[in-house]
C-alpha cells in the first residue's frame, strides 16, 4: 500500500467562496498524512486548455505525490486518475484533454481508472460538484494507499482524451505560424515555438498578427528586454514576444496567430 505525503492542487474555484477550504479540509480528513500543497486557483473557468498547459509546465518541478486538478462545473465524461512513474505519482482530474500533456510530460501512462466508485465519492446534496464529490475525494483516498483499482473501473490509458495543444507549422514561402499560448503577469506573450524553431531566420524578424505587423529582435540567450519589442527566452525554454507595455497592448491575447517571418532589407 503506497501513501502519498504530497498532494498538489490546480483549479479554477478562485477564492471568492469556501471551495478551496472544503477541498483542503477533505483532502485533510482522508489524508492527513498529506501536505497540500496549493499550486493554483485562479485557472480561468473552464479554461482546459490553459489548465492543461500549465500542468505541463508545473509537472516536472513538482514533488512525488498525488496531482488534483479541477476545472469546470460539469463532468460530461467521468473524472479519471492516471498512475506515472512507475506508481511515484498520480493524476486525478477530468478527462476532458487537461491530464495528457502532464502524462505525456513525465512518460507516459503506467495505468487508468474512471472514478465511477460511488464509495470512494461525497454525496452531493444537490448537483454533482466534481472537484468537491468526485476528485478530492479520489485523491485523498488515493494519498492514504487506497490502491488505484478500487476508484472504479481500469480503463486504456491510451483513450485519454488528448490536450488540444497547438503545433507550429512552416508555410509555403518560408514564414512560422505560431499561437500566443500564455501572457503573463509581466506582459510577455508566451509562444509555442523554441528558439530552435528558428535556426536561420536571423536576428531581426517580422511578427504579424491581426493588422499589426512589429519589427522586432530575437535577443540571444542571456540578453536583456531593454524597451523595443523582442523575441526573449522564457522560464519555460519557449519565446516570449515582450513589449514596452506588455505585449496585450500591441493586440497579443491568448489564442493570437503569430505568423514569424525573416525581415528584409
């Protein structure tokens, strides 16, 4: 029987009710062997995509233990754990694409199950509340050495629903389409493109998007953002579109089509 002394929690509840009390009060009850560690809340609602990246980014810094991610208000498929690491680790959360890029992150899937046990869930006094009835419940249990199969049934780790992650492509006369995956709090435009994405472009690069098109640098490892719009590296080994007033005032959202190209003279 495998206990868990980490458990590490993702949502979009924010800290406007009682939400993210109950859960660490659950995960406490079942648990309490376990630190919780609170990682985010503030995941825009049912922002499964952004949930799913910054999974991605979080997993391979995060302590062995048990994952919980909650994101939406409805399950319209069954919540699901995933086992990694040969059992040093689980992921519990819905199967609706915000666990596959984690998994795929630290190596894969080791083995699966829906959460359809109704003795290992919270009965709700009303609508089912997945986090709160379903998930914590599963990941305390979970973190306590309730072994994986007695959450419900084992399912094919390979039917996973996939994260709907965005992939650069190379068009016809040369340029790179790119997708603004994330701005941060500073204002930098997270791209899904690395700076090998861009072996033989040089250094002074078109950006278009929308309307706008921005000559900017591709500022080498270690250069500083000194105030003109630039190409930089990222916390995360990806480029960032930084800009003097951050990159949202010059049009870049989440979402953005960034299409790079080689400037000319």
């Amino acid at each position: 029987m495998t206990r868990f002394d980490t458990i590490s929690c993702f949502s979009d509840f924010g800290h406007a009710d009682e939400t993210v009390g109950l859960i660490a009060s659950i995960l406490r009850e079942l648990s309490p062997g376990s630190v919780c560690v609170d990682v985010c809340h503030d995941i825009a609602p049912d922002d499964s995509r952004g949930a799913s990246l910054m999974l991605a980014r979080s997993v391979p810094y995060l302590a062995p233990g048990v994952v919980l991610v909650s994101v939406g208000d409805r399950l319209d498929r069954p919540a699901i754990a995933v086992e990694v690491g040969d059992g040093q680790a689980a992921l519990v959360g819905p199967d609706n694409g915000v666990l596959a890029a984690a998994v795929a992150v630290v190596g894969g899937a080791d083995r699966a199950v829906k959460l359809t046990n109704d003795e290992m869930q919270l009965a709700s006094p009303g609508i089912v509340h997945p986090g709160r009835d379903v998930i914590a419940p599963a990941v305390g249990h979970l973190a306590a050495g309730a072994p994986l199969e007695s959450l419900g049934e084992e399912i094919d780790p390979a039917l996973l629903l996939p994260s709907l992650m965005p992939v650069p492509r190379i068009e016809e006369d040369g340029s790179l389409s790119a997708e603004v995956l994330y701005v941060d709090r500073r204002g930098n435009a997270q791209l899904n493109i690395d700076r090998d994405a861009l072996l033989g472009f040089g250094e002074v690069l078109v950006l278009q998007f929308g309307e706008d098109r921005r000559v900017v640098r591709l500022l080498g490892p270690g250069e500083h953002f000194t105030g003109q719009a630039a190409l930089v590296d990222d916390v995360h080994g990806l480029l960032s579109v930084a800009a003097p007033e951050g990159a949202r005032t010059i049009g870049l959202e989440v979402g953005t089509e960034v299409v790079v190209k080689e400037a000319t003279s």
